[in-house]
C-alpha cells in the first residue's frame, strides 16, 4: 500500500508540466556499444537556463540529442513539454521539434542554400506567412549582426559566422526550448558575450535555455544552473554553480 | 490535413531551385534520362515498323485453289459464295487461267522468258485466290477449300509459310524481349541515377527532419524536382524523334517505295506521349522511392 | 620518378577499400554497368547474327549463264575455266538441262507440279551456275559474261536483287547506327554514373590535396576502383550471355534448323573480351575523368 | 642609385630564410568581392610560436589559406620556407603541404576512413613505410589521448575528439610548420591546456607554429607572439602580447 501510493506521488510528479524536460534513469549506449550516458535524471523547469559541462566525450552532446529525439535512448523515459518521447510517432516528431530551437555543435547548415534561405527554411516548415518570414530572418540576422551576408553562402562564411548563422536559426520561430551545443567555440570573446545577452534576453522572455559549453569565462560569470557530466554521469547539479566537473 | 497554398508555392519554388543548386547533378540525371529514352524511343518505332512490315508480308499469303477443268461459270460462282461466307475468309478472287499463266511468268523476271514459249500450252486452269482471315489460319482454310469437289488442287507453298511463321514469330518475341529489356532498363538506369543524386543530399534531407520537417514538407520539392527531370529530359529525345521520324519517312518513301513504314502521325504523337509519360512517371518515382530511405531521423 | 611499391601496394588496397567504403555507390555504379553491358552484348551477338543471316541470303545470289545450244563439250570447258579465272569470280558450276528443270520445278514446291508436264519439252539449256567473290558484283560479273560468244543468255534476277541489296544495307546500316548509338549510350551513362559518384567525393578529394597528396597519389586508388568496377560489372552479363547464347543456340537448331545461328565458339568469348573491355575502359576512362575536376586546390 | 641599393638590401632582406613565413602587402578579396584580408605585412620567423587573433570574420582563417596556398593572394607576395607561393608549380604545391601540418576550422576529416586510416594518410602520402606509419599513428593517438578510438569512424566521434584527431593528423609527419585555427574551440578548458602543451613542446623542438584562436585565457596565460587581425587588416603585431584585437 505505502509502496503503491510512492509510485503514484512519482508518478503525478513526473506528469508535472513544471518540467519541461525530464530524464530518468536514462542511458545511452551506441551501437558500437559506447557507452555514453548512463543512469541519467535530469528534471529542467520551465524558463530555467541551464548550462551543461563536462570534459570532452563526456556526453553532452548525446544528451541533447536525447531531447530532440534524435536518438532514442537504451533505457529509461524521457518527457519534453508534457510529452514522453517513448510513445512518440514518427509522424509526431516534427512537431516536438518545432518547439524545440537548436544549434548544432557541427552548425548543420544547408550548404547549398544561401543563409537567407537557411533561416527562413525553420519559418517556412511552421508554413509561416511569406511577408513574415521575410521580416523575422531580416530580424534575427540583425541580432547576430550577419545582415550583410543573407545572399551568402556556408561556404562563403568564417567559422564564427556559421555558428552565429546556426543560431539565428534556431531562434528564428520562437522556440520553447533553445538547446545550443557549444554556441560560442568559435567566437572570439565579444562576440561569444554578445550571444549570451541574446540567450539571456530570450530566457528572460520565457524560453528555457540548454545550453552545452566549455566556456569557463562564461559559466562563471553568468552564473546560471550548471550540470555537469563526466564519463556519462551527472557528476554535480548546482544552482549559480562555477565551470568545473569534479563530482 | 491539407497543404496551406503559400507551402505548395514553396514546394514547387523549391523544387525548381534545387535542380539549379545541384546543377552537375541535375544536368547528369537530365542528360541520363534524355540518352534512354532516345534509346527505348527509337527502338519502339523501330520495332512498330518491323512489326507492320512482318504483317504486311503476312498478309501477302493466298491460297490458290485450282477449279476442276468440268467446272462451269455457274458452279463458279456457288463455289466462290460458299467459300467467301466462311467465317474463316478475308477475301476471294477469281483468276482465269491466261491471267494465272501471266502472273506466273512474271513473278519469274527474265527467268520467265525461257517459258514464254510455253504459253500456247498453259498448264494452270482457272482459280480463286483466297486469303485467310488471319494469316496463321491459311492451313486450315486450305484444307477446307480442298475438301469442295469443284477444286482439283490446292496450292499455298506450305513448307514455306510455317517457316515464315516460326521466323516472324521470333522476330516478334525477340523484339518483344528487346523493347522490355530495353524498357525495364532505363527505368532501372534513370532511378538509379536519381539515387546517387539523392545519396549525396542525405545530410540536407536529415537536417531538413531535424529542423521540424515533416516527411511530406522533405518529399514535395523532390516530388516536383523529379516531375521537372522527368519533363526537362523528355524534351529533346521527343523532339528528335519526331522530325526525325518525319524526314526519314519522306525520305526513305522515295527512296525506297517498296518498305512500307507506318505513317509518321499518329505514330509520333502516340510515341512521344509514351516517352513523356514513362519519365515523368520514372523521375517522380524514384526521387521518392530514395528520399524515402532517408526520412528516418 | 618511380612509385614505391609500398605505394602502389596501398594505392591498391585503398582502391579496393573504396568500393567498400562507398557501398551504395558501387553498387549503384556496378549494377549500372551490369545492365549497359547485358544490352549491349545481347544487342551485338543479335545484330552479329542478322548480318551472317544476311550475308548467307546474298550468298546464295548467283548467276545462271545459259550455254549456246551448240557449243560443244570442249567450248563449255573453255568458257568455265575462262570465267573461273576472272577474279571477280568466286565459283563456276556446270549445271545439265534436266538438272536445271529438276531445280526450278523442286524450287515451286507444290506449284511446280503442275509443270511435270512439260518435262518432255525442257525449255532449259545446259548452263553454268556463277557465283561472284562478293555479291554486290553479281552485276558487273553477269555483264562481263553475257558477252562471251558462246553464251546465249545470262540470268540472275535483276530487278529483285537490287531490292534484295538495298535492304539488307539498311538493314546493316540500321543495326550498325543502333549498336554505335548503343556503346555511345552505354560509354556516356557508365561515366556519368562515375561522374556522380565523385562529384559526392569532391570533399574527400580535397581534403587529400590539402593534406599534401600529389595529383598523382590522390588519382591511383580511383583508377584501381575504376579497373575494379569495370571488372564486377562485366562479370554478370558475361556469364548470363555465354550460358543464354549457347542455351539457345542448341534450342534454336533443333528447334528451327532452318535459321542458321553463329557457331556459339569463339563467338561469345569475343563478345565477352570486348564487354571487359569495354568496362574497363569506361570504368577507368569515366574515374580519372572525373577525379581531374577536382583536383585544382 | 640609393633607390636601386635600398631594393636590393629589401630583396637580400625578403630571401632570408629566417623568415620562415613571409607576407608582403598581401591582399586578398574573394570572388564574391569580400575584401578579407588588406595590405598584410607578416615575417614569421624559425621557431617562433604566433597566436592570431582577431573578431570573427576578420580574415584569421584567409590569412591561414595563402601559407597553404590553398587560396592564392590578389595581391602581393607570400614566401614559405624561402619558396615564393607564386612561382611554385601546380606540381610543387603538395610538397609544401607536407612540411605543413594544419589542424583545420572545421577538420577536415575524411568522413569514410577510420581514425587511424585518417592520421595514417598523412603517412601514407610521403611514403612512409608501413610498420613506421603504425607505429608513429598510435604514439599521436596516445598524445592526443585517444588510442581506444583508433577504430571509430569521425561521425561516432564527439566534437572536441575530432579536434583533436585533427590535430594528431597535423603533427604526425613532424611538419617544419604547424598551424592551428582554432584548435581548443570543442576542447574543454582541461584539454585545451593539454593541446597547450603538445604545442609547446613541439614548438620547443624547433617547429614554427601559428595558432588562430578565441581562447583569449590561453593567449593572456601562456605568452606569446600576438598578430591582431581586424577588417582584414593587421592592427596589432606584438611580442608576448595579450589577447586583443585594438589597435
Ligand atoms: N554516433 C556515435 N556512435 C558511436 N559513438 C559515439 C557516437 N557519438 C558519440 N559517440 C561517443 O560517445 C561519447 C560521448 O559523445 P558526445 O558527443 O556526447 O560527447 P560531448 O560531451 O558532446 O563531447 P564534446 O565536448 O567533445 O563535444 C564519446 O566517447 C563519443 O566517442
Ligand atoms: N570562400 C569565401 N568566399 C567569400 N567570402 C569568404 C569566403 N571565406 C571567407 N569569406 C569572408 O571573408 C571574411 C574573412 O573570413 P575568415 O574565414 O578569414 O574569418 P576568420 O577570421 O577566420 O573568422 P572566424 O573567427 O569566424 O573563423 C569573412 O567576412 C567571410 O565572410
Ligand atoms: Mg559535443
Ligand atoms: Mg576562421
């Protein structure tokens, strides 16, 4: 009886919509039998800003492609949004995802498609209206300051500017969650902290922020949650936490 | 859940600046497609000609059925009724003996000349031409006619005519074989290049899907990208086979009278809709069947 | 300056790796050739066959010389061994009357019948039977002879003849552009299948340039992969055309003992030597084409 | 007369083989009219060790291109390892790469050859003998840290693994020059140190190595040569210079 009625508080508990993205007991393994995540609980609310640490092939990026259900997990229950990723249909999956804005640590740009064509292409799926996507791309490529290269090209772009690009995209339709790997790798230091006034302009809006860096500058100076993972493990889970992945 | 208008706007833009984004790839798939159906169209028109013309010689087959010498204008005529009434029976004409001993001579060229001499003794008598309703039934037909008392003999060249059969009968099977091959090749050969173009845009098609993209949001602009291939490829092969077919035809009418080839229109037109079909029917599918191998993200 | 033979060891087994590596692709690239091959080869032993058809119908062209009736035997043997040295002469046969009057009543089949009764009064005379070295000079040699005084008339089918020739040239002349248009379609599309597999190589390609590859070294694993493709691809329509043309060369002479086929040796081992051939050329031809595109970095 | 023996001491000057890189009012404009570099003046001598800084977009990856001549100047002249770029042959190129080792912005892996097929390459192309190209692969897969992903093909690899394969790639053929854009920009903080190292040390043994890069800590803690690139434009030229792009 006592065991029964525990279940059903966890359970009504994991149901709360408080949290927007919540793992539990997730582990992640390749089929090359890495095992990259193991035995993950993660519980991230609404309009939190997290930041996700670890050294390198610690799985951060495993992580996040967890959450956009890009990969499946090898155990354990994922929920995004009040949705749990295990009993989502293929023909569902595009929709989690258009609530979900992110930029790719390899940028995934469309190369043979101008940035113009790359941002609005996340408008144009939501079958947003001609006159507005137009207006929103001019939008977001003033805020990443590329509004002189909408006509270019990836190929034609510096490292930085592809990644300000992948940005620009994934903010472009007002994303619930923004999920950023690595957003700052190529930037040099203004422009990285310019970034973070956006990604803090647009968490401050409502958006919940994931946000996966190596960035000690950064994590220490904007203090936010910080999870950290090691080896597959969340190793510490601090609220205006320091850089760092020391248990 | 139908598609918003601006989205099937978008699609059909898309799918037209995709053929000029892939511009080598596009060109190699167009040009594929444009090669094989000049191939398979040529063949076709070929094989529809050599097919009229194993017809027309077909049809050159009569029976001759001698009449018994006792045999009277009257009797004649019953005879010639009763066969034309059968089911079996094209045609009957009658041939009188002066005419057949002619006809014989000159079927000969100059060899008939050492027979001229013969004429005051014509060994023919008088007969009726027949000719089978379908050439295959010529046998039977003879074996029937012979059977009437007023025909003394009846003559068909039988050896001949199933050797006729056998060969234009594998004519026909061989280029029957042929123009299938032929057909399932270059569907084989077009959607086969239609893959490769589409294996190397695999990671656009992913991160198409990892975007929000639904299936059919990826699909349509290939739909459309293969509907133009199949479109833009049909065009020269279509019109090189028409003027072509046209020159040849008047040419070769007054070259060389004796080949019949089948008149140029419809036969052009009826080709070319073949052609286009068979394309744009190719290029859509097997965009599809290959973008389809790549949706699982 | 020479390769290691380490290097060429290497080169070697990257270019057998690659085909792995680019498992979609070769197999896209080896099915195409497959199929190229299997049509093309089909299509040269078929037109391969019309033409010694063709050429054994001409062959049996030849020339009746009708002797004077009063040449005696010595003249005869005069005038034959007179033609027979002409060099535009491939063969002169002495042919009696009856014989030739047995001939041209057997040769009407049932037709022939009806002239048992003239045997008495055989219109033939004795003649000699003329074949030329090549039969499109059958005129020239028929002209030449009519002239020699102790020929009384020559005969050979004038007016059918030059049908006869006009045909089978366009016939030749049909299958020869057909089979040209053929190897250029299967060259073009076997390169063109290459071409995009490496265009999706580009990258790949130019990594190694910058890495610090010499053209050359880049260039030489393409080169094996090309010789290999070849190779795989001739390997089935090899073996299905050998076994099928022998198969149906057995079933055909049995079956239509009338229709001469080639001999199936060496027959199909050439056919075979000029598709590997063929596919390897193509197959290296159609890599180090395309891989030259992109080396200029 | 002075004119005549002035260009003469500046030729004597330019052919001096200290400068194992040397640009001469170098300008460099793309097809698409991007001015990216303008009027560069850079000697870069034996062994020295030279961070390039600079905002995002300010031509630190261009300026990269023209040593390797994967791009070739608009304008003015570049020497590398006393060979003027410009006269060298279609042929004689690839020899100059070898005696670069690049550790690219974006990798540049060979995304169908394992890991050690893709460090091996480096080996293969200057004729290496097999057992040497073994050998050698694994000790830059143990500096790198990652001998156990010898087998894995780049796309099972994390972000910051791939850097530094491409970095093991780089220093393999113990290159004369090794340049590095933006090596440590997926690389956790503790790592980047450890690629520090590498460098050093390899610099310590007589390679020259010039390094575009974000990281303004390891620039400002580990000092060296500082060239500042902004608008295309050197704006700072600085021994043991902090990071900084003003003028
Ligand atoms: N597709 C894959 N197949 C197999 N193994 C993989 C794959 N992707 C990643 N891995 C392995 O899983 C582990 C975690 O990788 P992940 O990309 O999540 O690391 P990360 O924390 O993002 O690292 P980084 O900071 O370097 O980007 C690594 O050891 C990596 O080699
Ligand atoms: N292939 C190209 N064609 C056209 N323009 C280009 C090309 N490559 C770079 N550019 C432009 O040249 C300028 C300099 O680019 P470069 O890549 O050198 O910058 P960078 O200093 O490396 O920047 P980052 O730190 O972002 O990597 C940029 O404005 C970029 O848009
Ligand atoms: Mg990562
Ligand atoms: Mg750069």
């Amino acid at each position: 009886m006592r065991i029964l009625s525990l279940s059903l508080i966890i359970w009504i508990f994991s149901m709360d919509v408080r949290f927007l993205i919540d793992m539990k007991r997730v582990r992640k393994s390749y089929p090359n039998r890495v095992q990259a995540l193991n035995n993950i609980n993660v519980h991230i609310g609404k309009e939190e800003f997290v930041y996700v640490v670890g050294p390198s092939g610690a799985g951060k990026t495993t992580f996040i492609k967890l959450i956009i259900r890009e990969l499946k997990p090898s155990e354990g229950s994922i929920h995004v949004n009040g949705t749990n990723l295990g009993d989502l249909t293929e023909k569902e999956i595009p929709y989690l995802r258009r609530k979900i804005g992110v930029v790719f640590q390899d940028f995934k740009l469309f190369p043979k498609m101008s940035v113009y064509e790359n941002i609005a292409f996340a408008l144009e799926v939501i079958e947003a209206p001609a006159n507005r996507i137009k207006e929103r791309v001019m939008e977001v490529l003033d805020i990443v300051h590329l509004k002189d290269k909408a006509r270019f090209y990836p190929s034609e772009l510096s490292g930085g500017e592809m990644q300000r690009i992948a940005i620009a995209r994934a903010i472009v339709n007002h994303p619930a969650i923004l999920i950023a790997d690595e957003p700052t790798g190529n930037l040099d230091p203004e422009t990285a902290w310019s970034i973070m006034g956006i990604l803090e302009e647009i968490n401050n809006r409502g958006t919940t922020v994931v946000m996966a860096t190596h960035n000690s500058h950064i994590v220490n100076n904007l203090r936010k949650r910080v999870i950290a993972i090691d080896d597959g493990r969340v190793v510490r889970d601090e609220w205006r936490g320091a850089y760092g992945y020391e248990a | 859940m139908a598609m918003k208008r601006r989205t099937f706007a978008r699609h059909m833009r898309e799918g037209l600046k995709n053929i000029g984004r892939n511009g080598w790839m596009s060109f190699a798939t167009i040009s594929a497609v444009t090669m094989l159906l000049f191939v398979i169209g040529s063949f076709s028109v070929l094989m529809l000609n050599a097919n009229s013309f194993i017809s027309a010689i077909e049809n050159e087959v009569e029976i001759r059925a001698f009449l018994e010498l006792d045999t009277d204008s009257d009797e004649q005529q019953n005879v010639m009724q009763e066969i034309a009434n059968a089911s079996e029976v094209e045609e009957v004409r009658y041939l009188d003996r002066e005419e057949g001993l002619d006809q014989f001579i000159d079927s000969l060229g100059s060899e008939g000349e050492v027979y001229e001499s013969i004429r005051d003794e014509n060994p023919f008598n008088d007969a009726l031409v027949i000719q089978a309703s379908d050439p295959e039934l010529t046998e039977n037909v003879a074996a029937e006619v012979n059977r009437l008392e007023e025909i003394e003999t009846v003559e068909y060249g039988a050896s001949i005519l199933t050797q006729l059969f056998t060969v234009t009968n594998y004519v026909r099977i061989i280029g029957g074989v042929f123009i299938l091959g032929m057909l399932f090749t270059t569907i084989f050969l077009i959607s086969n290049t239609i893959k490769l173009t589409i294996i190397s845009r695999r990671d656009e098609i992913q991160i198409m899907k990892l975007v929000g993209a639904t299936n059919r949001f990826v699909r349509f602009p290939f739909f459309i990208e293969g509907l133009l291939i199949g479109i833009i490829g049909a065009i020269t092969p279509i019109a090189i086979l028409v003027t072509g077919y046209v020159y040849l035809y008047e040419f070769l009418s007054t070259q060389m009278p004796f080949i019949t080839m089948l008149e140029p229109f419809p036969l052009v037109w009826q080709v070319s809709a073949l052609l286009i079909g068979l394309s744009i029917i190719v290029g859509i599918w097997g965009s599809q069947m290959s973008v389809r191998k790549f949706l699982q993200v």
